[in-house]
C-alpha cells in the first residue's frame, strides 16, 4: 500500500509553530465545542466533542496498523482531532430535531465544513504549514465518498489517502452512535463495519483503507472487551 500523503516532514512534538500557534488554536476550539454541546439537549447522542476524541484516537491506531512511524501516528491524531470544528457556528436547534432533517436543514449541517474552513482561515490567514494543509484537508473534505457523491462531490482520485480514512473513520463513527431512526440496527463493531462493507463498499470507501480501518477496530475490540 502507498502511504503519499501522510506527513513523514513534520513533528509535532518539535515543531515551534505547532506547539505555539497550532495545538493551542485546536485545543481552544475543542473547549468551544464541547460549551456548544452544553446548550444541547441533555438526551442527544451524538456529542460533537466526544466524537471528535474518539476518532481521532480510531486515526492513530489505524495509522499505528498501517505501519506508519508513531510521530507520524501523533500528527494524524491532531489533524482529526478539529475536523467539525464549524459546527459551532449554526443553530444549535438544527442538529437535535426529532423530525426527520429538512434539505434544507440538511444542507445547513453539510456547511459546518465550510464553516470549520473559515474558522481556521481567521485564525491563521495565509500561513503555510504542512500541518495546517493537511487539517484543512481534512476539515474540508472529511464527508466526501469514492464515486464523488459526498459533500463537496470530489472522487476518489482527487482525496488524498489521509483524507480517504478519515471519511471511512468519520463514517464508521455516525454509523455506530444511535439514532432515533436506527431502528434495530446492529450498532457493535462488526456490524457496522459489515454494513459499511457489503452496502456502501467501494462506492463509498478506498477498501484497502476501509480493511485496515477495520483490522485495527477489530483488534481494539478483543483487547478490550465491552
Ligand atoms: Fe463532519
Ligand atoms: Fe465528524
């Protein structure tokens, strides 16, 4: 497997801009996403700061899985860690209705990418930093889909491979939290992931990604029991 896109010229224990400017911006956003959850519903379960944690941990054990070096493993860490960031900035009420989500609303929702792009643009204007290009990747396109249905309708060949696994982590962490219109659904962890392989497939995910994804979820799953 080809690893092009994974930041091998940068470490974030070392780098002054990183330890300066960056880490303090995405840990203070992170508070602000957290006080935004606050003002929501105390029964929602999809708790937008307790989302961005785990899939950002579900990143660097799959990156640790590919083989990629740990500081390597750190960076993806933090680059997922702020990737809804601009969720923040729309009506709180669009994202707990009991209804079934307008196209409207929905459209709303699909901005916080956008959002989260602005977030980071008056924050760091035109800076350049391997870092930031690679968040901002991320920020962007981490709802995008292989056949060009996502968000922004990008293919497969114009998504970096970073970016391709956090669409499948991204993914794979909507499908296990319970929604009122799941039903019975099969939520454990081999569920979703057979849901994501056999009904979204390659049409959705880059597979080779997806069954790493899948073995460093898997092998998690029986080190640590539920
Ligand atoms: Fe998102
Ligand atoms: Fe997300």
């Amino acid at each position: 497997m080809s690893f092009n896109g994974f930041p091998h010229d940068l470490n974030t224990d070392t780098d002054p801009i990183f330890q300066d400017r960056i880490r303090p911006f995405i840990e203070s956003e992170l508070k602000k996403l957290q006080e935004y959850d606050a003002l929501r519903p105390a029964d929602t379960l999809y708790i937008f700061h307790e989302h961005a944690h785990r899939v950002a941990e579900d990143m660097r054990r799959t990156c640790a899985h590919l083989g990629l070096p740990a500081f390597v493993c750190k960076t993806m860490y933090w680059t997922m860690l702020p990737h809804d960031i601009g969720k923040r900035l729309l009506p709180v009420a669009l994202w707990d209705s009991e209804e079934k989500p307008t196209e409207e609303m929905k459209q709303k929702r699909r901005s916080h990418a956008d959002l989260g792009l602005e977030i980071v643009g008056k924050e760091f204007g035109d800076t350049e930093h391997p870092f930031l290009a690679l968040m901002k990747d991320i920020i962007g396109n981490h709802h995008e889909q292989m056949d060009g249905t996502g968000y922004r309708g990008l293919t497969g060949e114009q998504l970096s491979a970073p970016v391709k696994l956090a669409c499948i982590i991204e993914s794979f962490d909507g499908y296990q939290i319970r929604r009122p219109h799941f039903g019975d659904r099969d939520i454990s962890t081999a569920g979703v992931l057979k849901r994501m392989r056999e009904e979204k497939g390659a049409a959705f995910y880059d597979m080779e990604l997806f069954e790493a994804f899948a073995e460093a979820k898997i092998g998690a799953h029986t080190r640590h029991p539920e």
